[in-house]
C-alpha cells in the first residue's frame, strides 16, 4: 500500500495544471509533508497550518477519497 504522498506523486507534472496536479507539486517541494504517512487525520492537520492555496483542504479531500478506494481497499 502507498503513502498519501506517493500516491499524490501520480498527480505531478500535467501539461495543463489543474488543483490536483498544483496540489501534488507542492507537496512534493514541501520537505516537512509527512511523506510516509497514511493517515487522513496527520495530513489534515498539516495542511490546514501549511495550505498553499485557497481550495487546497477540498482539493486533499477529494484525491483522499480517490487514494482510499485505489489504495486501501
């Protein structure tokens, strides 16, 4: 099973960027994201300190939804 963050490295580097992919990016620059972590709870949190944009708590919610029925079924 991945991590969220690995999951979300699915997401990068789109010709045209959208939330998802701006999102993905972040996280991947951002060295302090818990990378290894599985918890919606845990990365919640962090982004709610740390959101790089507006809609970035909606945008997590819905790729959460998508890494929980690809991922942890």
């Amino acid at each position: 099973m991945k991590s969220f963050y690995h999951y979300m490295m699915t997401f990068r580097g789109k010709e045209n960027p959208d939330e998802e992919s701006n999102l993905a990016d972040w996280i991947f620059y951002d060295h302090s994201f818990p990378k290894q972590s599985k918890s919606y709870e845990e990365i919640s949190r962090y982004l709610e300190g740390n959101a790089p944009f507006a809609s970035a708590l909606r945008t997590f919610d819905d790729i959460w939804d998508k890494y929980q029925l690809e991922e942890l079924v």
